[in-house]
C-alpha cells in the first residue's frame, strides 16, 4: 500500500493509498471521503460517462485506462491490455490528486439501483429477488468492495442468480472461484431457491 496526502481547502487533507487488487489489470485507490453511500458507479469507456462522473471523464483522458469505477470511498481504474501501468498509475494518481484537491464533484446525480429485470419482465422484485438483493448488500457487496469491485444482481430465473461484475471483479482470475465457491454456497444456503450462480 502506498499513502499520499493531498493538499485540500477543505477541513481536512485528503488522503489516498494505492491498492493491489486480486486482478492484475485493475489497481485501487482509497481516500479519506465518502463518495456514496452504497453501491457503486462503474463505468466501461468513456462514452459510459455521459456527464455522470467528473472524474471519471479526466481519467479517461488518460492513456491506456478501460474502465473506471467510484465505490463509497474508492476508485478503481482498470487498464486495457495496450495500456502500460507506468503511464496509467502516474496519469490515474495525479488525476485523482488534483481533482479531489480543488474539491471538485465525483459523481453528478447518479443512483445506485439498477432497473430490475425479472425473467417474466414485471420489472418488480418478488420474494427471492428481495431476498437476493438484501443478501447481496449486507454481505457481498461490501467484502467485494475491499478488493476493488463490485457485484449486482441481475436477474433471477429458474434458480438461478444472474450477477454483474464489476471494477476489480471484472476479468478477475478468481472470479469464478468467488461466484462459485462464495456466492453461489452462501446464497443456496440461506435461500432454497437458489440452485447456480452465474455472470451475466
């Protein structure tokens, strides 16, 4: 972990520690802010941003960086396999310096519920699906989160979840193990229903 303090006209400096994260591709970096409640905001490319995100927008302008993901008091950037790391973190850690130096907005107007999407298209959640979610953030959602990513519910249909993944989650070598082995057990566990886990 590596720390910095950024200079601030705020109260308080801001602080920020560089994060490893399980996937090689996405580095993590947290700060002494909290940018959201819960959830996450991910974005895959800039045209994702569409004036949600600031600092998001000056990330993209980076070199090399694919995805951009602000949780409550993170971001991960995550590189594109042309990307090289050296202009990537220098570009990334002086773009989050300068930005949450002059204390400039992170994210505009953004909500963390997703539309649902049932498998008969009610676009209402029955009892599994409350279930799911409730599971999902109280439990995994936030452990996921101190790796650098997040994880939201899809759909479910025929006993089976639908997940997205997100930030460091995406493209992660152990994210099948995780789906798999920690999901998909805690979910049959506490909900009968639930027969698979699956990435959507």
């Amino acid at each position: 972990m590596i720390g910095y303090l950024l200079g601030t006209m705020t109260t308080s400096p801001v602080y920020v520690s560089l994060e490893f994260t399980p996937n090689p591709n996405t580095l993590k970096y947290s700060v002494n802010r909290v940018f959201l409640e819960k959830g996450a905001a991910f974005f895959e490319g800039a045209e994702a941003v569409a004036g949600r995100s600031p600092l998001a927008e000056k990330l993209f302008a980076v070199p090399g960086i694919s995805g951009v993901m602000v949780g409550r008091d993170f971001v991960t950037v995550t590189k594109a396999d042309s990307g090289d790391w050296d202009v990537v973190h220098r570009g990334a850690s002086s773009t989050i310096e300068s930005h949450l130096g002059a204390d400039l907005p992170v994210l505009v107007d953004w909500q963390d519920a997703a539309p649902v999407r049932t498998a008969g298209g009610a676009g209402a959640d029955g009892p599994v699906e409350t279930r799911i979610r409730e599971i999902l953030d109280a439990e995994i959602r936030p452990a996921v989160a101190r790796d650098g990513g997040d994880i939201t519910f899809e759909r479910f249909d025929a006993g089976v979840v639908y997940l997205q993944l997100k930030g460091a989650c995406a493209g992660c070598p152990s994210s099948t193990m995780t789906l798999k082995v920690g999901i998909e057990t805690r979910l049959r566990e506490l909900i009968p229903e639930v027969k698979e886990v699956v990435s959507a």
